[in-house]
C-alpha cells in the first residue's frame, strides 16, 4: 500500500517496479539533469522557464495564451474600420507621393501600410467563403450564377468530361492548368493539353466549327478545370434577356448584385479568419471602385461608349432588336471587370460603330480575357496571344495578335515538314542499304550498326507530317429564271406602331429581281431585317403595297433560323421527315433515298457521325450548314441573308462568299 508514502518515496517505489536496465538508464538521465540544474544560473534557469520548458524537461504550467481571444461583433466591427482606414491611409499616401514627382516615402506610413496590407503573393491566398460548398469539381455551388455570370448551364458542357490539374501556384493569378483533357458525346476534343492564362494577357481562340470552342469556354468558366476561387469569372455569350427594365436598369442592378456579392463575402471572410485576412485587400479595391453614387453616371458612359442615345438607354430591353440586348450585355461585363473575362462571339449582332468601340475597349483590358470570335480585324486589334485547337486535337499557344499567329503558324509547318521529309529519306536510304547487304559476312556489321540508327530514330519518335485545316466549299443550285420585277415595292411605308411620326420608312420605290446583288448596311435597329420581313409578307406596310411573282421560292437565312431545326433529331432524320415525298429541283419534283439524303448533307460538310448524332449535339457553324443545306432544298429564286457569318468559322465564311457569287439567282444581303 502506497497510498501513505510521500511524492520521492513513490517515485522510488516506481523505480524498483522497473526492469534493471531501464531503472539504471532513467538514474543516469535524472543524475544528469540534477548536475546541469547545478551548474545553471538563475538568468538561464529564468529565460528556460519563460520559454516554456521545465528545468527538468516539463511543460511549463504558466498561464500564456495559447489560443486568440474570440472578437466580439463589435470588435470585429471596429477591426474592419481600422483595417480600411489603414489601407486608405496608404493609398492616399502613394497618390500623393505620385503627384508630387518624389521619390522620398514617409517611413513610418510605410511600416504601418505594410503590416496592414500583406503582399500581393500573401492576398492571393484565398480559401472559399464560409459555408460555400464545394462541388465535384472544386466549384463553389453557391455562387455558381455569380462567378459564371450568363453562361447557359443547359448547354452540351455539362455532358462533357474533363480532367486537369492545376500546375500553378492557388494563390497565383497566372493560372496554369496541364494534363487538360475534354471528351463530349465519346469524341475527344483534345488530350494532354496546357492552357496558360496570364494576367495581363487577352488570349484569342481560334479553331473551325465543330472542334470544341465554345465548349472549352464554357468548361472554363463553369470551373469545370482547377481555377483558384479567388479568381471571379464573366461569361458572355449570348444578349441580355429582353425584359421591362430598362438598359440602364439592367446594368446598374447587375452591378449592385456584384457589390452585395461582394460585401457578403467580406462578413464571411471576417467571422471566418479575422481583419488580417489578406483576401480584404483585393475586395476592398473592388469595393472602393463601386460607388452606389456613380453607379447610373459610369452605366451611362459605358452606354453611351456603345452607342446608346438618351432615349434608347431609358427604354425597356424587350424593345431593343438583338444587336442592342447583346451591347447591353457587354456593359454588364464591363462594368463588373471581373478578372477573368470570357467572350464567346462578342461581335454578333454589332453594327460596325459598336464593333470598333468594343475592340478599342477590351484593347486596354487590364486583367484576363479569353475569347472567340471569327473576325481577323477583331482579333489583330484585340489578342496578344492566340491558342489554336487543331485538328490534330492539339491546344497550340502563339504569342502575338491574329496576322502573327497566321505567319508563325506557316512558318513552323514549313520547317516541320522539311524535317519530315529529310527524316523519311534517310530513312528510305539506310533501309535501301540495309536490303543491299544480304548475307555478305564483310558487310553484316555495317548493316547492324545502319540497323541500330533507324532503331533510335524510331525510338526518339519521329516527325510527323503537318496537318493542314481541311478546306470546305459548297454551292446552291441553279434555279429557272423569273421575269423581271419578281419583287417590288411600291410607296412603302413602315411603323409597328402603325403611326407616321415612328415610320422607319417612307414611300420607299424600288424593285428586286434575279440579277439582284443588294446588301443592306446600317446601324442596329435601323430596320434592316424588319425591311427582309416586308419582302418575305411576314409583316404588312403601313402604307403602299408590296408586290412578288406568285412563282418566287426564297432561301432564307436570318438570326434565328436555328428555330426551324428539330433538336431532337438527327440531321439525317430531320431532312427525310421534312421532305417525305421528295423536293423541287431544275428538272422537278425527286424523291430522295439515304445515300442521296446522305450526299446533299456532305455537300454542306456535314459529314460521318454528324448525321446520325442529334442536332442538339451540333456546335451552332454545323447547325447553320444544315440551314444553308435547307435553303438548296427550296431550289431559290432569291436568297434573303441576315448576317449569316455570325456562327461560321473563317473558312465556312470564305465558302458562303464563293457560293453566292456563283449562285445565278438573286441577293439580298444585311
């Protein structure tokens, strides 16, 4: 019984229960430590105890505080005040240092504004807002509207699976992503890839229809690969919804969604990691640039930038024609400046004056911009680099606008394929030399040794021959010639409103016939495709009278005639549930059989599994070859076209301009 002994004769006690070894090794440490005690003075005995450490190696039981006290609301309140005044104090600071011309910097405000404001590397260390959750693919689900802005989440990406990795630092704002994969429908796009997107930079995207542009852009901003959170994403990509507000209104209210996005994700940041966080920085610089009293003034300009007239900007968007919902939209983006900008086809439906102001704008983009679109002039003025998905299912990076991406691109094929060749005439060469040797002993060696080149060549892989963009050209077919004027227009005027003070025309007199090459140009809403209606009898004059040969076929193709399509279908079962008994052709009605049907879709490139998959697999350019293939359906006297370069790729656009200069009917072009 031990319960009567004091603390040393128990700590004996304990001893003698141990084996022999281990009781003579814990003496000789305790003997040990008794004779270091001696032999220290009271400062050392002192500082050891201060830091934590027991002379004879215990835990100091002091009272110091490990764990921070808890903030209160208030005091997290005031910590917030202090941490902005902070900042500001050190922005006014700077300016004043700029607008002074010196060099000199106040010591004491520099030490302050550098503990309170940490490094740009430090800000960038970011971690999700409190309570966001996170999806399969490290998005945060809670505001995945937010960070994707207008991205539509009913389109063919979320069928897609991608793999990547995230090979750049999460607190980076130069993102680099490798081993970037995409698969859609069981068709890979491209494999092992990388997609660098550096700050600074505005990345074009340039491919032909089909090859997966629109998907990679909308991977990306949906967070489908490994982007840090703290980068905010915009996606644009189609007009804005046509709705009651007005213009002002929908971009003003889109701005004040951002700031309460904003300020809500500072309280989280607060509760969750204190003022110190160093995420605040860049929020409070976002916040300082939103100022509720600027907001209409700074809209207005953006508008105003885009063509917009007092009048038009206080009018409701379902009256606005497509050309200014989608300049509406772009002065939503613009005005939230998110730091990673994603463009698909800004241009469409843009009047000239529109197209030249966004280029010059998005010219001066300060963060990153990834974008596509079909224009070369758009992309020269806009891009510093340019990726190239080939086909090849390769993602290409070139450094330098449109016409340098061209120029190296040609370069490097050349040099590639000359390699190419000289690697297969060598080849060619020590094959040839080792059939020479048969059997001959004086001559087995030198085989070998031929033998063993051709088998290191093959080893280090050799070059592959380069894969030019396959060259696609259609055409209509040739209709009978009508009589002049198979169109006429006699003292037209228009208004939807039906009063003349709103007439978009007056007592308009002319006439269209066969040999016909008219192109309509003007500024958005200016009735250019409400003028295609009067001749198509969709809408009826306000005055006079519009007058069409009984006999006239049209081959129409305006900003909609995506419309038509059934969705749901196969291309090859779309045409021959439309045409059951056959279509008109120059030497009658022809009932047509799969291998025909099949022939008149490879016309237009729509070609192998493109037929059998569903239209709403398609990319939009393959959507409007099949409306191109069901214009030569019509066998037309006249061809209505309302800007159909909008979802064609370069190529397809060179096509299209061949096709109407041989068509021997009618043009009538906007």
């Amino acid at each position: 019984n031990t319960s009567s002994l004091c603390g040393e004769e128990k700590h004996e006690v304990s001893l003698l229960r141990m084996p022999k070894k281990e009781r003579q090794a814990k003496n000789a440490a305790m003997a040990m430590a008794k004779e270091l005690d001696s032999e220290m003075t009271e400062d050392d005995r002192e500082r050891i105890q201060k830091q934590g450490m027991g002379v004879h190696g215990g835990i100091n039981k002091g009272e110091d505080k490990i764990f921070e006290k808890k903030l209160t609301k208030e005091e997290k309140k005031a910590a917030l005040e202090a941490k902005r005044a902070e900042i500001a104090e050190k922005k006014a600071a700077k300016k004043a240092a700029e607008a002074g011309g010196s060099d000199t910097i106040d010591v004491g405000s520099a030490a302050d504004g550098a503990a309170a404001s940490p490094s740009a590397e430090d800000s960038m260390k970011a971690k999700p807002a409190k309570g966001a959750k996170k999806g399969k693919k490290g998005q945060t689900e809670d505001t995945l509207s937010e960070d994707v802005g207008k991205l539509d989440l009913q389109g063919t990406h979320k069928m897609a699976v991608v793999t990547s990795v995230l090979a750049s630092r999460k607190d980076s704002r130069d993102v680099k992503v490798s081993s970037f994969s995409i698969s859609l429908f069981g068709k890979i796009l491209f494999e092992d890839q990388t997609i660098e997107l550096t700050y600074g930079h505005r990345y074009g995207l340039v491919a032909q229809n089909g090859a997966g542009k629109s998907t990679l852009l909308k991977c990306v901003a949906a967070r489908m690969i490994p982007i840090p959170d703290f980068v905010d994403i915009w996606f644009l990509d189609k007009e804005a919804d046509p709705s009651d507000k007005t213009a002002v209104e929908v971009v003003i209210d889109t701005v004040r969604l951002e700031k309460d996005r904003l300020e809500k994700l500072e309280e989280d940041i607060m509760s969750d990691s204190g003022p110190e966080d160093p995420r605040l920085e860049s929020i409070y610089e976002k916040l300082e640039k939103m100022d509720p009293s600027t907001f209409e003034k700074r809209a207005g300009e953006l508008l105003f930038g885009l063509g917009f007239s007092q009048a038009m900007m206080h009018r409701a968007t379902k009256d606005m024609s497509g050309g200014w919902r989608m300049r509406v939209a772009l002065a939503q983006a613009l005005f939230v400046k998110p730091m990673l900008l994603v463009l698909d086809e800004p241009t469409n439906h843009l009047d000239l004056g529109a197209c030249v102001w966004l280029e010059d704008h998005l010219a001066k983009w300060e963060s990153i911009l990834l974008l596509t679109s079909h224009s070369a002039d758009f992309l020269n003025g806009v891009c510093s680099k340019i990726y190239h998905l080939s086909v090849r299912r390769t993602l290409d990076l070139y450094g330098g606008n449109f016409d340098s991406y061209v120029r190296t691109r040609g370069e490097n094929e050349t040099l590639q394929l000359k390699k190419h060749e000289k690697e297969q005439d060598d080849i060619k060469h020590l094959k040839e030399f080792i059939s020479s040797c048969g059997t001959y002993s004086n001559l087995v060696k030198q085989a070998q040794s031929k033998q063993k080149i051709l088998d290191k060549m093959y080893e280090a892989g050799l070059t592959s021959k380069p894969v030019a963009d396959p060259v696609f050209r259609f055409s209509f077919p040739s209709s009978e010639k009508l009589p002049p004027p198979v169109l006429a227009f006699q003292n037209v005027s228009f208004a939807y409103s039906g009063k003349k003070e709103d007439y978009l025309y007056t007592n308009l007199e002319f006439g269209i016939d066969c040999d016909s090459r008219i192109a309509l140009v003007g500024p958005n809403g200016a009735g250019k495709s409400t003028l295609l209606k009067l001749m198509l009898q969709e809408i009826e004059p306000s005055e006079g009278e519009v007058r069409r040969n009984p006999h006239l076929r049209f081959g129409r193709y305006n900003q909609h005639s995506e419309d038509v399509l059934d969705m749901a279908k196969t291309p090859l079962d779309f045409l021959r549930d439309l045409y059951p008994n056959g279509v008109v052709t120059a030497e009658g009605k022809k009932k047509f059989d799969v291998p025909e049907w099949r022939a008149k879709l490879g016309i237009f490139g729509v070609t192998g599994d493109k037929q059998t998959n569903l239209i709403s697999t398609l990319s939009p350019g393959y959507r409007a070859r099949l409306v191109f293939c069901l214009m030569s359906l019509r066998n037309p006297h006249l061809l209505l076209l309302d800007e159909p370069t909008n979802p064609l790729d370069m190529d397809m656009i060179d096509s299209l301009a061949g096709a109407i200069k041989a068509f021997n009917g009618g043009v009538v072009l906007v």
